[in-house]
C-alpha cells in the first residue's frame, strides 16, 4: 500500500514495514508546500498509529530522531509563514477596505456633526454641512473673510452670530483640514474597492455594483463564502436582526437585506419588492459562482435580470386587495 508522508511516498506492508521509498530533496520550502498540500487533499494518508520517525529513519531520509525533530521543526514554521503570507487574499483586502470605509464614515460623520454645531455659533445663516461646510472654513474661516463674488457674502455680512477670534479661527481651520482629509481618504477607498471589484468579481460588479457587491462579500467574508450560499441567504444578508425577530416573535419575515439599496429594489413598488429582491438575489449568487469558480464574464447578466424585474411589475401593476379575516364576525351598529 502507498502512503503519503511530509518527506516522502512509502509502500508499506500489511504489518506496516517499509517496503520501498521515494524520498523527497531536503528542500524546506518545497517539502512546506508538499505538507500544506498533503493535509488539503488528505489522499493516501498513513493508516492510524503507524510510526513517521521510525520510517524517515528506515528509509534514509534522516540518520537520527534529533534530525528529523529539527528538519520538521523548520518544515512547519516554513508552512505556518507561508499560510500568513497567503491569508490575505484580494477578496480579503477588499473585506478590509469595506470595513476601514464604514470606520471612516462613522468618524467623518461625528466629525461633521461637531463642526457643524461648533461653526454654527459664527455663522448660523450659512446652511452649509458636511463636506461643504469643511471646505468652506479651510477657504474663509471666519465670516468676514467672505469675498462679494460668494453666494454667502450677504449672509455673512448680515449673520447674527458672534464673533469668531482668531485662536479660535486658528483652531476651527485645522479641525475643518481635517475633515476634509477624511472625505478624501474615502474617495480614495471608495475608488481602490472599485478598481478591485472589477478584477475579481466582474460579474457581481456588473449585476449589484462595486460597492453593494464588495459589502456582500464584505459581510460573506470571502468571495468563496458567497458563492456558497443559497440565494435566499443573499436575499435576507443584511437584515440579521429582521431575521432573528421573525424566528424568536413571529414577526414578518424580512424580504431584503442591504440588496435594498439596488435601485432595482428601492424604485419598485412595495408590492413587489419582495419578488424583485428575490430575483435579484438569484442573480447575485449565479454572478459570485461565476466569478469564483471560472472568472469568465457574463454580459448577459444585468440584461436577464432587467427582463425578469420587468415581467415581475408587468404581472403585478397594482397591489393586492387585502383578503378578510376568516371567520370574523361582522360588525354591530351602534344604537344612536
């Protein structure tokens, strides 16, 4: 019987002896990648309780246990640092940058709201928020620097707010470049996941969008983790506390999870959003296969799911009359 072993193939006996061998070179790496590929395809292990030490003596590839104990030693650190270097895979970066996103909007929005209340006491006819708002300070700072040629320029000339001092002005200028360097920080990811999606998953960019695709994958964990899952699975991802409430309190089943944001989903009438979602989650999760398992694009897609979206309204065109409670008792007039 043939065995495969981290340093070699053996024919061994029926009471275990070592009959031939084919020993591999005392690579380390080459002998890491042979033992991280015997553990993945676990074909023709050896049988339980026979003895390796003894069969790497017996067939020469050691002279001795302290060389084998050494030689496996550097054999499994070289497979440990090279299952690290392969752990971030390209459907993991973009995990990552999807998480580092949804950490820069939380920020940038605490940001933005304390800018906004802090400047709001200078000027408080501005009407300005957000990225605006940071842009604007960045540029004027205090409201008298305002130039005629600016659309704010009677605001801030006749603005009831106090006075801004120029620590504070100082100040509020740096908080505001801040800000604005969060707002470009996002653009950037936002950009990089984009670029990404379209090289490893063309067609689930194409069919929900880069970022609605990347957050699918995102909260999957992996491009391989989504293609495994069932399309009813991808229709509800998203909606977990939905879900645990219709399980635990009979409420509604959730239609949708974050597939809502597809305007596919979002601009169809409320009747039908629950068939659409469903179709679209189909889609998605024939897009990831594909995407996975060859790589190949599928144009065809997005066209397919707009014919099938389309018959789905066409049947439906206005919502369903609600049906009467079985064996509801109808309802007494009430003595004048």
């Amino acid at each position: 019987m043939k065995i495969n072993t981290w340093f070699g193939v053996l024919e061994i006996g029926s009471k275990g002896e070592v009959l031939a061998s084919d020993s591999f070179p005392k690579d380390i790496r080459e002998l890491a990648l042979r033992s991280l590929s015997l553990r993945d395809s676990r074909q023709n292990l050896p049988p339980e309780g026979f003895d390796l030490k003894a069969a790497a003596i017996e067939c020469k590839f050691v002279d001795s246990l302290s060389e084998y104990y050494s030689l496996l030693h550097e054999v499994t650190l070289e497979a440990a640092k090279h299952q690290v270097s392969e752990a971030l895979t390209p459907d993991q970066r973009i995990v990552q940058a999807v998480e580092a996103l949804d950490d820069i909007n939380e920020t940038t929005n605490s940001l933005s709201e304390r800018l906004f209340e802090w400047y709001g006491g200078y000027f408080p006819e501005s009407g300005l928020n957000g990225e605006a708002l940071a842009l604007f300070i960045v540029k004027y700072g205090s409201r008298e620097n305002v130039t005629p040629d600016d659309p704010l320029y009677l605001k801030a000339r006749d603005s009831m707010g106090a006075k801004l001092e120029a620590a504070d002005e100082v100040l509020l200028k740096g908080f505001a470049e801040n800000v604005c360097s969060l707002y470009e920080r996002r653009k950037q990811i936002e950009a990089y996941i984009e670029s990404s999606m379209e090289i490893l998953a063309p067609n689930l960019t194409i069919t929900a969008g880069p970022m609605l695709g990347a957050r699918l994958i995102s909260i999957a964990g992996s491009l391989e983790k989504l293609a495994a899952f069932p399309s009813s699975t991808i229709q509800v991802i998203g909606a977990s506390k939905a879900l645990f409430k219709h399980l635990r309190e009979r409420a509604p089943s959730p239609k949708h999870g974050i597939i809502y944001s597809h305007p596919l989903v979002n601009t169809s009438p409320w009747w039908v959003r629950g068939k659409v979602a469903r179709a679209l989650a189909a889609k998605l999760s024939l897009a990831a296969r594909i995407d996975f398992y060859s790589g190949k694009i599928d144009p065809s897609l997005p066209e397919k799911l707009e014919e099938k979206i389309q018959k789905i309204r066409a049947l439906n065109p206005r919502p369903p009359q609600k049906r009467p409670e079985s064996g509801a008792k109808p309802k007494k007039k009430r003595r004048k």
